[in-house]
C-alpha cells in the first residue's frame, strides 16, 4: 500500500466543515470523491485537524493509503482540476511508512484574524471577525500568558466522551498591524472549539469586561460557563502542522 502525503489550503465558507459528514459538502468529503475518481478506488483520508464549518485552512495535512501507486506531482494536478478553487493542494509527496497526519503529528498552529475598526470590509467579511469597538491587545497578551503550558482546557472546548481534557499550549502571540489583530497559538492539539473560546475570551479581555487576573481563575474553573463567547468561526485558519524529524 501506497502512502501519500498532502498540504491542503481551503476557503470554508461554503463547506460544513473539514470532517466527512453524509449528505453535506465538507472538504474532507470533496477530496476523498476526487481521489476515488483519480485511483478508481474508495479512499478514506485523515486530517490534521478537524476544523469547523466556516474554518479556513492554509496548510491542512491529509494522508491516504492506497493499492495503487501514482505520481505524487499528477495527483497534485488533477486533484486542484477536481476540487478547486475553494480547494487547492499545496503540496503532495509520498509520506514514510507509518505516517498519519492526524496522530503523527507534534502540534498544530492556528491564527485568528479581527478587523478592529469602526467600518466592516466587505472584501474580507469572510475571513476577519469585524469588531469595531477598541481593543486593548497589551492586556489581552498579559491574560494569554495564563494560558501556556499544559492544563485541563475544559473551560475553552468541548470534550469528546472518554478523552482527556489536558492540552499543551506552547505559544500565543498577539500582534496588531494597523487595523488587523491577528493571534496565533501553538499547541500540541486542541480541544474542538477550544481556539475560538480562548478568542472570544481574550476579546473579552480586550475590552475591558474581563480582567487579565481572571484567566487562570477562567481555566481553573473547568466549567464553560466560565469563559468567553466564542468567537465566530470565519475569522480562524489552521496554518500548520508539524511532525518529527522522521516525518518530514
């Protein structure tokens, strides 16, 4: 068997989600159709991360198995001829045995876009979360800091019947470019929702309803209710994924 390799972008706007779901479009569901159609074959992928409806992706990360053994650069081709433009792969290449893009993986980078200012820009209206009110960004980067290291993320995500809450977060970085915050955060894996949740609340922190103090209380409750909103979902993007040194 075959094992393939792909770096995967995506717009999510029009599609239910990264995961496979019957009856609806996800993207997950539009490769695996195209891939069937180019290896005459049922193929079942796995992601890196399962993303929302509505979540973008820049560097997504799909294996597959197969019986059949292609040229990686042509299954580039005709997959982007098949499945763009709301799909594009980025890369493709034969991954070393046993690699699976899911639970190879070391951690995972997502990056949240606000368009902090008065007038919403219909141009990026699917990509940025317009907040027109004024946020304070230093006091939303002293509340992340609360957050690194490895804890019970049960206050920021849903967790799944019979998984471990528990989360290693490596980084966040808040940076502010004129009207454009954008924060990204590392971490081993996250909890689903659980990006959207730690934004809502550090926008909450922002803007002055939350005080930077109150988030480690927020993360050691353990209860949702303790946090913020969450934040809506157009604004989020999975940037990358890493893997060992043997995976790459």
């Amino acid at each position: 068997m075959a094992n393939y390799r792909l770096v995967v972008a995506y717009d999510g706007a029009g599609f239910h989600g990264f995961q496979r779901q019957p009856g609806l479009e996800t993207v997950q569901g539009s490769i695996e159709s195209a891939l069937a159609h180019l290896f005459s074959e049922e193929i079942k992928t796995t992601g890196a991360g399962r993303t929302d409806a509505g979540v973008h992706a820049l560097g997504q990360v799909v294996s597959f198995r197969s019986a059949s053994s292609k040229d990686p650069a042509d299954v580039q081709r005709r997959l982007n001829g098949m499945c763009g433009p709301a799909i594009a792969v980025l890369e493709s290449s034969e991954a070393p045995e046993g690699f699976d893009a899911r639970f190879s993986a070391e951690a995972r980078t997502y990056e949240f876009a606000i368009l902090n200012r008065e007038v919403l820009d219909p141009f990026s209206r699917h990509t940025t979360w317009h907040h027109p009110g004024e946020l304070d960004t230093t006091l939303m980067g002293k509340a992340a800091q609360a957050l690194l290291g490895e804890h019970s993320f049960e206050s920021f995500g849903r967790v799944e019947e019979g998984k471990s809450p528990m989360r290693r977060i490596e980084s966040i970085d808040i940076e502010q470019d004129a009207d454009l915050i954008t924060i990204r955060i590392t971490a081993n894996s996250f909890l689903q929702q659980m990006v959207r949740s730690i934004v809502g609340t550090l926008v909450k922190v922002g803007e002055g309803d939350i005080h930077p103090d109150d988030m480690d209380k927020i993360l050691h409750a353990r209860d949702r209710s303790a946090a913020g909103p969450v934040a809506p979902p157009h604004g989020l993007f999975l940037v990358s994924v890493s893997y060992p040194e043997e995976f790459v």
